[in-house]
C-alpha cells in the first residue's frame, strides 16, 4: 500500500496528488505475467504494448518490467495509435531493484473507450520479454491487449515504433483510473463496423466499444462464417448475408455481413496463355522482401524483364526499401516479384515452362496465396491469417538452394497441413511443369512424369492469386554468395485451363 507524508512544507506535493484515485479503483494490463527471457542490444531502443479500454478513464502512471542488468535512464511515453500523437511522456527515477517499476505522471491522460494507445519505455540495452506473449489478447479489468500488430520497437529513441517479432511481450504497462472509479451504469456495447460488404472467404476485423461499467472480453459469434476471440472474422464461402455478435455480461451488439456472389462460372472451359506479363493483368511489387523469413533483398520493378517472355533477375546490388512490416532499411540485394493483379484461380491445370536459378543464397518460387492476402502482398502490410484458410499457401515448384538444393519443392501449407514432395531436377535446364487441382486432390507434373499427389479434405478450396520470385537469403535460401549473382529465373510462358 501507498503511503503518503504530507507537512506543511510538502503542500504543493499534496496538491499534485489529490488526483489520483482510490487504489481500489486502479487497473495495469499485465498482473500474474512476467517475463520469460532477457534479452540484449547494441543499441538503445523503444519498446511498446498497445492496448484499449472498454470504457473511458484515465492513465495516471507507466510502468516497465526491469532486468537485473537493465541501468540507465528509461523514459515512459504514451501515445495513440490513429494519429501516433504523442500525450505524455515521463523519466522513470533510479532504481537498482528488478520487476516492476512504476512512475506516474505530471497530470492524468484521459483515454476514450475503444481506442487503441501504445505505452512505451526506452532502454538503453538489456529487456525482458516473452516471444509471442502478445498472440492472444490479455485482460485485465477494462483494459485489453490487442491481437495483430502488438510488441512493437524502434531503434530511435523518442519516436513512435513500427517493427514487431513475433508479437512479442516487452511488459510497458499503465495504471489506469476508469471514470467514476469502478465504471457503473448500464452496461453497453457498440460493434464495428455496423455493416460491411464482403467477398467470399474474404476477412473483417470487428471491434467493440463498452460503456456503462460493462467489462470484457467480449465473446464473439457469428450465423455464418467463422469468427475468433480477438474479432476477426471470415466470410463463408457461399451465402448472402450473416450477423456478427458481440456480447458481454448484461449487453450485446450485432452488425450485418452482406456477402458478394461470385460471378457465374464460364458456359465452357476457356485456355489463357500468358506470354506477355505486363499491367493490368499483372502487378510488379516495389517493397522490402519478407523481412519475416529473414530475406535480405528489396523487390524492384526494374529487375522484372518482359521482352521475351518473363525474366526475374536477381543481383548483387545493394538498395533501400521498406513495406508495411518493415520500416525503410538497407539490403545487400536487389531482386523482383510479379503477381496477379486481381485475377484469382480456382481448380484446374496450371501449366508453364521455366527455369530456375541454383546459385547459393537463392529462392526462386512460382507459388499461389489465398485471395484474402492479395492486396496485402502488394504493400506487404500487416497481416492476411497464413497459413489458415483461406489464407493458405501451394507451391507448385519452389526451390529453396539453402535446405534442399537440386530439387523442386511442391507443397501445400494449410492450417497444420504442409504435405508434399521434393523431386530431384536439373534446374538449370527448361522443364515443363503443370499443377493440377481439383477438389480434395493436388497432383504435379514435371515433363509430363507426375511427381507429386495430396489428397485430402484439407486441399485448398478457396480462390487464388498467382506470385512469381526470386527470394535472396532467409530461410531457404540460406547464406548468399555474391560472387554467383546475378541470377535469373526464366518463364516462357504460363497456360491456365479452368
């Protein structure tokens, strides 16, 4: 319990505090939970917890989890995500104690209900954290984690963070006075977005407001679809319209889900050939590489040619980009992708000939993602749910140089599901390969010779787009050697026969 001596010399001290409410009525995000692991940097960083409130109060304090090497100074900021205002900012007093350290404000911050903040605490070196800690929302009283875009860091002191890892816990918290100490009123909650139109299999994040001392977490549902703790919906593959719900202890809300019907499918088979790979047919993505699969390469449109067929080529040049999940950084590579614009595939053969890069460090792929991801990819921005569906994955040829070099990966990632086969191939020779997908069955082709079969429930049934690349570096394509680039991967064409 808090203390507080109080002389007539200390009446200026007395009247900052009488602000702050009963302690009964306080509130941190984080109880029970500590840290895991400790970690270490060449440099100082921020480090920061997004969260919400159900209803309307005020934040009086920031905290942060110590290690035992942490020193230095630590300086508390609390910002709103929308605009990334910045609306306090604090410097924590020395302290040689671990575990919580707490520091209130000049002046209570008061937060609407419903709205996301970001509280962050710098450190100069070391930090507690617990990897993935952030990937299920914590609750505590009327205040909530989110789900997503969670754990976030930046390298420059003072400015408002971006990069995340895996969701990552760094433990910032605040201490939190709800309007009127304990809430009361009749609970209420408001969800959104009221109504919204969507495409099949095509996701919707909902969120809730509460008022009125109604306390989450909200539990969801929904008439069709399905919907998960956090909020986030798919829509089903079929229907016209649906309710989402969302409810907590004495209130409920329920928005409209319109469903878009698919366009009737062609009265006959029709071939497309692609020799010409161009707009608006196709689109040539102009970002960072998967930064997630540690790639080191930044996606340019001037390494995709046209003039003959496809060309990706990939080089030994360093560059500078940046995307939704990584802020503008430098690489040692430059390489390109090429994708469907807006076409999607749906059962059928695909067909196309090529050939593939083998030079270490390489990761070429002519893969498919789940339409639900496609305007994601072109700006590589937040997140799309892979590998579960509809956001599921089918390589039909990868070849990953730094775990399987000499062979041509063909597989499905779908939920829990990642079967498939690796046939040995001369990869710097033109081979014809064709992908045939039908309902429940997968089977591939390499010159006519079937090389691989996935059967089951779990095949994907859901639309999808088209990518073509050469990845550098990452998972697979390992340690590059620059003294192999460039490297290129030719396609001659592409047939799709529904």
């Amino acid at each position: 319990m808090l203390r507080y001596k109080v002389s007539l010399f200390s009446l200026p001290l007395l009247l900052t505090l009488l602000w702050v409410a009963p302690l009964s009525a306080q509130q941190s995000i984080f109880t029970t939970q500590t840290p895991q692991s400790s970690g270490k940097n060449n440099q100082s960083r921020e480090y920061g917890t997004v969260f919400a409130s159900s209803i309307s109060g005020q934040i009086t304090a920031l905290r942060y989890w110590k290690t035992s090497s942490d020193s230095g100074t630590h300086t508390g900021r609390l910002w709103r995500v929308s605009d990334q205002a910045l609306l306090a900012t604090v410097t924590f007093s020395s302290s040689s104690t671990t575990g919580w350290q707490t520091q209130s404000l000049s002046a209570p911050v008061s937060i609407t209900a419903g709205t996301q903040y970001l509280v962050t605490v710098s450190t100069q070196r070391y930090y507690g954290y617990t990897s993935n800690g952030l990937g299920s929302v914590i609750t505590n009283g009327y205040l909530s984690t989110i789900v997503g875009n969670n754990g976030l860091y930046g390298t420059t002191i003072g400015a408002y963070p971006t990069q995340t890892n895996k969701q990552t816990n760094y433990f910032r918290d605040v201490v939190f006075v709800p309007s009127g100490g304990t809430g009361g009123g009749t609970p209420t909650i408001n969800v959104t977005p009221d109504t919204v139109t969507l495409n099949f299999g095509q996701q919707q994040q909902f969120s809730a407001a509460l008022g009125g001392g109604a306390s989450g977490p909200v539990t969801w549902s929904a008439t069709c679809g399905a919907i998960n703790s956090s909020g986030l919906y798919t829509a089903p593959a079929s229907g016209t319209s649906c309710g989402v719900t969302g409810q907590v202890t004495g209130a409920s809300d329920t928005s409209t889900v319109a469903l878009n019907q698919p366009p009737p499918p062609p009265a006959t088979n029709t071939t497309t050939y692609y020799y010409d790979f161009r707009e608006p047919e196709w689109h040539i993505n102009n970002r960072t590489a998967d930064t997630t699969n540690n790639e080191i390469a930044c996606y340019r449109p001037g390494q995709v040619s046209m003039t003959s067929g496809l060309v990706i080529t990939a080089i030994y040049q360093t560059n500078t980009c940046s995307s939704g999940i990584s802020p503008s950084q430098q690489w040692p590579y430059t390489s390109g992708q090429i994708m469907w614009n807006s076409r999607s595939f749906l059962y059928g053969t695909l067909e196309f000939r090529a050939k593939f890069p083998t030079g270490q460090g390489t990761w070429p792929a002519v893969w498919m993602h789940g339409v639900v991801c496609q305007e994601y990819f072109k700006n590589w921005d937040g997140t799309c749910g892979w590998p579960t569906p509809p956001a599921d994955e089918i390589d039909v040829a990868e070849v990953a140089s730094g775990l399987f070099p000499g062979t041509v990966n063909q597989q499905i990632h779908s939920g829990s599901h990642n079967d498939g086969c690796r046939p040995t191939v001369t990869l710097n020779q033109y081979h014809t390969y064709q992908f045939i997908w039908q309902p429940g069955s997968l089977t591939w082709k390499i010159d006519g010779n079937t090389t691989c079969t996935v059967t089951g429930s779990y095949v994907p049934s859901n639309p999808m787009f088209l990518i073509i690349n050469v990845a550098v570096g990452g998972i697979g394509g390992g340690t590059p050697n620059p003294s192999v680039f460039p490297q290129s991967l030719f396609v001659d064409y592409i047939k799709i026969t529904p």
